[in-house]
C-alpha cells in the first residue's frame, strides 16, 4: 500500500475478478470505508491505466441498494424470491445440519455448483474445494465456457498455451477468429491497433458483424459452426499454393501426411458453399494468411460453442504449424494462456484433493444441469440430486435449455444454498442465500486465460453489512460438519500466499500486484510443445484426425427442424454485461436498453417484422420474448439473440437460454449455446 495526495487515503493493488481474457491489475483508492477511486494500473502492461467500462464503476455494484447483506431465509414457494432475514448462526446449523443429514445416506446427493463469478484462485475453489472433497460430494465438471478448445488445445499443444498477449502488437496479420474482442477481450484489442497502426491487416471472422470486425480490414461472416471446414479449406490453399514451412512441418509436426490429405479434399469451391462465402473470400484468406509474417490468430471461446467445436479448434491451432508463423514471437494463436499459470500454481495444495481420501465421488457436467435436476436414483446416474451450493455462478439465467433448468430448481424437495453478492434468477430459487463479499473486500490471488502475469488482490474496504467470503462461509460450515484436518483453518490472506510457488517472486507481487512468469519469447519457434514427443499433433496415438463437424441443428443435418425453425441462432454476450453479471447494475442495462434479437433485414422483410417491434424468438424448447433489431449486423439465415439477460429484469421473465439445448461439444463435454435453430414472429 502506498500513500497518495490526500493524507488519509490509501491505494490498494486489485485484480479484475471476472471471466474475462485480461484479468487487469487496478489501483482502488480508498478513504476509510469510501471507495473513492478505481483505475487500471498504468504500469502493468495488458492493462496500461485502462479499465472497460463494467469495472470502472465497480463502486456501484459494491454499493449496490439491492446487495444481500444478511443471511436469507425462503418463506414463499420455490422460486418466489420470497426470504427473511435470519442470523448467520441459525442459516450456517441449518445448512450443516441438512448436509449432514443427506450426506448420512449419501454424500453423492450433494452437488457443489460453480463457476467464474470469481476467478480468484481463493475466493473460486480452495476451501469450496477442501469442503467438498472431504465431505465427499459429487465432483461438477467444470464445462460450460471453454471446455471444447481447452481439450482441442491439449490434443494440438499438450496444453491451453499461446502467444503472449503483448506480441500482438508486431504482427503483419492478424486474424481474429470468434471473437468480439472491443466487447470482450478489449486489451487485446489495443495491441491490435497498435500492430494495425504499423501496418497489419485485421481480419475477423464472425457471423455476426460485431463492433470489432467493424474496425477490421475485411469482416469474413461465415455460417455458424463452419470454421472447422473454412480451416481445411485454407489448408487446401496452403497446400496447393506451396505457403508451406516444411522444414517445421517435418520437425514438429506429427500426423502431417494425413491431414494433408484430408485438406485436399476441401476444394475453396467446396469449402465455401459448406461456410456460407465466396470462392473469393476463401482463396484471399489463404493468400493473406499464406503470404504474411509474421501472422497471428486470435482465436476466442465463441466460435466453439457449436457441436464440431474442439474439431475446428485443433484445425485452426494447427494453421500456424503449417506456416512455421511459430517461428516468430508475433507469429502463432492464442486462445488461452492458462496452461503457462500450471508451473507456478499450487493447486493441489489450494484445492487438496487428496481429501477424497480414495473415494472417487461421480461427476456431474454442469452444462446438463437442467436434465440431471430432473433425474431419478439409477445404477447410471446414481443418487438423486438431493443438495445443491451454488456459489460465483449463475446457472439460471447461463445454463442452457433454461426451461428444464428451472424446473429442476423448482422441485420442492431439492435443498438449495446460494452464495451470492445479489438476489439472482438462481438466488430466488435458493432456500438460503448467504451474503458473500465482493473483490473490494476480500484477499485472493489471480492467474489470467488472456496473458502472462499472475496478481494479488487486497480487500480496500471491510465486509458490507454482514457478508462473508466464499472461504469464511465454507470454513465455518466445515467447523459445523466437524473437520477437524488443519488447512480447514487456513485464513483467506494466508490461502492466497499458498497459491504460487517459489518462481513467483512474492516480494515484486506484494510491491507492484502482479509478476510477469518467466517465459521464452517465442515459445515454440523450435517446436517444444508440452506434448509427450515435443510436436503438435494432427494424428498420433489416441489422437484421431481432426475434421469438420456439423452443427447438430442446420438445414444439412437436420431438415425437419430446418423447415420448422429456419433461423440459426447465435448468442454472444453483450457489451456492458459479463455473462449474466452487471444486468443488475442500472448504468450498465440502461446501455443495453433492452433485450435484443438482431435480424437481417430481407429475414425480417420475409417475417414482416419491423425494426424495434416486439418478438417471440422460439422452437420446441421454448419462448424467448424480446426487442426486433434490423440491421446488418446479423447476416441472413442467422439471428443474434445478446446475452446473457436476467430473466427476472427480461421481457416477461425469458431470456435467450430458453431456446438453447443440452447436447454436447464433440471433445471437452461442453454446451453448444450457438447451434441452435429458431424462428421469430411478432408477440
Ligand atoms: N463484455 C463482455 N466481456 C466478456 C464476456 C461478456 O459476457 N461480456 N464474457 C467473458 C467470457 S465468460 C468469455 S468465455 C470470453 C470470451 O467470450 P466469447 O464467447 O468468445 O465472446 P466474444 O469475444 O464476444 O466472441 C464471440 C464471437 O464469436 C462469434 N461467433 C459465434 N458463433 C461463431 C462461430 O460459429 N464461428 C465464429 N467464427 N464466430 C462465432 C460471435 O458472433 C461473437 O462475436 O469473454 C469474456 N468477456
Ligand atoms: N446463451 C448463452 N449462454 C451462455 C453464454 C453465451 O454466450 N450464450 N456464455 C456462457 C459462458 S462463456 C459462461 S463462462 C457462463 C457464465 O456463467 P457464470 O459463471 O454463472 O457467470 P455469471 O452469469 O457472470 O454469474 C456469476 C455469479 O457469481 C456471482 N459472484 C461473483 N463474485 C462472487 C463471489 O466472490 N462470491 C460469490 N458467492 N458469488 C460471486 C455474481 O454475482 C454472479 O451472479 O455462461 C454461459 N452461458
Ligand atoms: S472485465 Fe475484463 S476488461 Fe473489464 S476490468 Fe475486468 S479484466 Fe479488465
Ligand atoms: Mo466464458
């Protein structure tokens, strides 16, 4: 802490808590209890002095009127939202005493359910984790966001590594592959202008015209789902061009003969009618990627929410490998640095699983939540879900198919804890809700999924009302349950100095609040990748051919439904929400004004819809009530219904996952929010 202008005023180093790629480092200044100032730290490098708007007036969700600040007690029916306000010792010996009780019979029965609220390596899982493995709950596998290309990155790369984040800026073409990066990845977004004011071309590829491929050189609005065949049909063009780096191929690449074989096959005739383009628009792409050093992707989350997703990822992640851009540190992709954070991160002893003690507990997917609610006992499945504690998610309002999900959280003999800062969609189904402590008040420690630095976090301000931390909530309920094992006494400021080990210099992170990780420049310039032999891999043991997969719901694959509901729809977030986060905050949903579907307008002029006209977005799942908006940002045959709604704050209590289904991603378990077919008609 240092001492700034105003002699009673202190600045305090935080990190960004929230799901999102730039994990920035930010300076609060605080007088007493008054959060006075929130600024990005100027000298951190991603985040050079600037915050998005969400988190620069994080003051307001902290001082929010409508924040939990007591423990809550259901008193009307499931989901009513209904509670009284009841003392922290008459919630914490309820809630042990019914865990307690089911976990008599079997412990199984009670499902933790989390997810990014926090990205904190404290206040996310450490004693959630410690608690749930001693108890010996169901595991939740952690699949709704990036499950897919993490898998496709450790089959490629034997990792979820890329380039560094500040590399951008030196390269000659950058493709930005699915993704929003203004909206969602905005300090990414300075490096790419800073490469474009060098010179660099920017390429997005996106169906939805977003703000970003606004600003880029050339916007390619391919159908959904399709990147796995526009990646083979590139090839193709690499292939017969001769753009290829042989010398790496042969060197670090295993599988090469194969998948060029396979790449041949998709003929830029073919591989444009496949992805909704020209013949054109394929062979410029291959001829810019083929023909430009250094090249980089960027590829994001959104273009893997489709069934072939972690098909079309390891498609897309090997491009580089065919034209040696690895050679070159502003040469490569990224789509997640993650797999960097794994050398210096202390998970074991953060989440201790060896307190499973040799149970091997089953494991819910958190993205089939909806059905596995609804479920009986079985041999399969095993117990019912008798207890659900959610904490740092929102899965009412996230998950998909919506209509199951709450119906599951409305079963009356369903016991439901929420830990939450507000009274969410999920919250109003809980028969708890605990108030927990924002990132103002709390210690933790973060890694980042967008760069290369890891950072602390110090509470600037005390508790609100009468929150507590995730980690005081869990350690007070594993004193109920009576673990006794020592790290369920571990305080939050000392969990957060267990989380790194001894390659993060602590005394730089306490001076500065972040550490860069020592790392090579260009990583894989001569191969090296975290796979087994060394080489990314296209074909090899275990690990099929990759190819493209199509869209579980698309005209080709499924006409019947095609006929029915002819529209794709797509679901990216908007701008000034964080998934379901910030809806609340009034400053923030004013912006957005409303819930949206956007059409093209000959799709509208075919429906008779006019622009700001009041719709139903529906197929068999369900009815998603919203604002028309016509325009060109939506390509024709594909709808873009803006995430991720309150439902209570939507259009007559909807949003836009009553419509999305529970059916997989081909690797990773993952959900597929965007292969989803819909039709749109006046309300
Ligand atoms: N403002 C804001 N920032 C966020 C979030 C937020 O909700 N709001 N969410 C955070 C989270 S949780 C994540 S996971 C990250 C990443 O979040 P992502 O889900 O990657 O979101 P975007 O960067 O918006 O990229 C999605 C883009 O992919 C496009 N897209 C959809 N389908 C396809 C497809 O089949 N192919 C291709 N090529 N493109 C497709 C969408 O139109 C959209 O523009 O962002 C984080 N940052
Ligand atoms: N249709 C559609 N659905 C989507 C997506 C999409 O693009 N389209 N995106 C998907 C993606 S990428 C993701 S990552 C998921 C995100 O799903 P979630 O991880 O559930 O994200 P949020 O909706 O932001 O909800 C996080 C909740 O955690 C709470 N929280 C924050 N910090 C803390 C804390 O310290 N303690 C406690 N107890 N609570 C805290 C917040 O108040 C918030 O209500 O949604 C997915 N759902
Ligand atoms: S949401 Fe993203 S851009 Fe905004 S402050 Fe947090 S890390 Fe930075
Ligand atoms: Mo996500």
């Amino acid at each position: 802490m240092s001492v700034v202008a105003s002699p009673t005023a202190r600045t305090v180093h935080a990190a960004c808590p929230h799901d999102c790629p730039d994990t920035c480092a930010i300076r609060v200044t605080v007088e007493g209890e008054q959060i006075v100032r929130i600024q990005g730290d100027p000298n951190h490098p991603p985040t050079h002095g600037a915050l998005c708007t969400k988190v620069s007036r994080y003051a307001e969700r902290v001082n929010h009127p409508e924040r939990v600040l007591t423990p809550l007690k259901r008193v009307g029916p499931k989901g009513s939202g209904q509670f009284v306000a009841v003392g922290w010792d008459e919630a914490l010996d309820d809630i042990a005493g019914r865990l307690r009780e089911i976990a008599a019979r079997d412990p199984q029965a009670i499902v933790p359910y989390s997810y990014a609220g926090t990205m904190g390596l404290v206040q996310g899982e450490s004693m959630a984790a410690r608690f749930f493995n001693k108890l010996g709950a169901s595991l939740l596998d952690r699949t709704i966001c990036s499950a897919a290309g993490g898998e496709a990155l450790q089959m490629t790369y034997g990792g979820k590594v890329g380039m560094h984040l500040e590399h951008f800026a030196e390269s000659k073409l950058i493709v930005i592959w699915g993704s929003n990066s203004i909206a969602s990845n905005l300090h990414f977004w300075t490096f790419a202008q800073a490469a474009k004011r060098n010179g660099a071309k920017l390429i997005a590829i996106d169906p939805r015209k977003t703000e970003t491929a606004e600003k880029c050189h050339q916007h390619i609005a391919l159908l959904p789902g399709t990147d796995g065949a526009l990646a083979l049909g590139l090839m193709h063009e690499l292939i017969t061009n001769d753009w290829l780096d042989h010398d790496y191929l042969d060197r670090h690449v295993e599988g090469w003969p194969a998948l060029r074989e396979r790449a041949l096959r998709w003929t830029p005739e073919r591989t444009a009618a496949e992805c909704g383009l020209t013949v054109d628009e394929v062979r410029g792409l291959a001829r810019d990627y083929g023909m430009t050093k250094p090249a980089a992707i960027r590829l994001n989350y959104g273009m893997q929410r489709v069934r072939g997703g972690g098909n079309a990822v390891r498609l897309i992640a090997l491009l580089p490998c065919l034209t040696g851009a690895w050679r070159h540190r502003a040469g490569g992709m990224l789509l997640s640095a993650s797999g960097w954070n794994k050398a210096v991160k202390n998970t074991a002893a953060l989440d201790r699983p060896d307190l499973l003690a040799g149970r091997q507990p089953r494991t819910i997917n958190m993205s089939t939540i909806g059905d596995d609610l609804l479920r009986e006992s079985s041999a399969a499945f095993g117990p019912k879900i008798e207890a659900l504690v959610v904490y740092n998610s929102n899965p009412v309002a996230v998950a998909p198919e919506s209509p199951k999900v709450v119906a599951g959280f409305q079963r009356e003999d369903l016991f439901t804890v929420v830990l939450e800062h507000f009274l969410t969609d999920t919250a109003d189904h809980a028969d708890y809700v605990l108030p927990a402590t924002t990132q103002m008040e709390h210690w933790d420690a973060h890694t980042s999924y967008g760069h290369t630095y890891v950072l602390i976090n110090e509470p600037a301000v005390s508790p609100r009302g009468e929150a507590k931390s995730n980690c005081e909530i869990f350690r007070q309920l594993a004193a109920r349950l009576g673990f006794t094992e020592p790290c369920f006494r571990d305080g939050d400021e000392a969990i957060a100095r267990q989380a790194f080990n001894e390659q993060v210099d602590t005394e730089q992170l306490q001076r500065d609040g972040w550490f860069k990780l020592p790392l090579p420049d260009a990583p894989f310039a001569e191969g090296g990748f975290p796979t087994p032999g060394g080489k990314a891999i296209a074909e090899g043991p275990g690990v099929p051919l990759p190819d493209h997969v199509p869209n579980y719901e698309s005209v080709a694959t499924a006409p019947e439904l095609a006929a029915r509901y002819p529209l794709a729809m797509i679901s990216p977030p908007a701008r000034n929400f964080l998934n379901s986060t910030f809806v609340n905050v009034k400053s923030l949903r004013d912006i957005e004004a409303e819930p949206v579907v956007e059409l093209h307008p000959a799709d509208a002029a075919a429906r008779s819809l006019v622009d700001g006209q009041a719709v139903r977005v529906f197929n068999d799942r369900g009815n998603y009530h919203c604002t028309a908006r016509i325009n060109q940002r939506a390509r024709p045959g594909v709808v873009n219904g803006l995430g991720v709604w309150w439902r209570k704050l939507g259009r007559n209590g909807t949003n836009v996952n009553e419509l999305t289904h529970q059916q997989l991603t081909d690797l990773g378990k993952a959900p597929t929010f965007y292969d989803c077919l819909v039709e749109v008609a006046a309300l």
